[in-house]
C-alpha cells in the first residue's frame, strides 16, 4: 500500500531491549470531497509509522515534512487506563521517499544558506584588506 501524508509530530527513535531500532512517527492523510448535498466534506485520517531499516531516515522527518510510504497497514485496538475502546491505524513502511521538508528545515537551511554566504563575502573583503599594496 502507498499513502502520501504530512509528519504530525517529529521522528523518534527507539531502542528496543534486543537492540534493534525503530523509527516511529505519525502521519495525517487528508481527504476532501461533496456530499450529495453539495457539501464540502474533508476528512482526515492519521496512521501511526514503524520503520525498522534505519535509524538515520528520523533526522529528516520532522513535524510537517510531505512523505511518500509504501509498506503494510494494519488496525489495532486496545483499553485504554480509562477503562474505554480504543483503536488505531498502524503502517508497517518498507520505503519512505521525501516530497518536501518542513517548513522550519526550509527556513533554517535558507538563513544558513544566506549567513554562509554573507560569511563568504565578508571573509573576501578581509582579503582584499590585507594585501600590502
């Protein structure tokens, strides 16, 4: 199964008790549609992610990124502490591939970018200082 959603929260990794790492993550899926009546419906759907390959993929996925995953879905359904039914979407991924990041990475990468090159520039003035003629 494939599904396209937005990152509600930022990666994390776990280490389990044998070792092994898993990256979870949430995603929300929107849908919007008319109703017979003519009205706009939009619905959203949210699936709690497990991805067992690499613990380095959760330094690109932040709250908001646009992901594209393949892999498995599943349900799950439990009794909460309050005594109440509960019940999730999970999806087990096999690939993950990055549309766009976050805006937050966008705004950082791009003032970066905009201090690296204003360092650049100022470091060749100091050249240009220091020349003896």
């Amino acid at each position: 199964m494939n599904i396209i959603g937005r990152l509600t929260r930022d990666a994390e990794v776990r280490t389990l008790s044998n070792e092994k790492q898993v990256v979870n993550f949430s995603i929300a899926t929107n849908e919007n549609y008319r109703n017979k009546q003519g009205e706009k419906i939009e619905r959203t759907t949210y699936f709690d992610c497990s991805y067992w390959i690499s613990p380095k993929v959760a330094e690109i996925l932040t709250k908001g990124a646009l992901v594209e995953l393949s892999g498995r879905a599943y349900t799950s359904a439990w009794i909460g502490k309050d005594g109440e039914a509960h019940a999730g979407l999970n999806f087990l991924i096999s690939q993950i591939k990055l549309h766009s990041s976050s805006k937050k990475d966008r705004n950082t990468s791009s003032s970066q970018n905009t201090a690296t090159t204003a360092k650049s520039k100022s470091s060749d003035n100091d050249k240009d200082d220091d020349l003896p003629f």
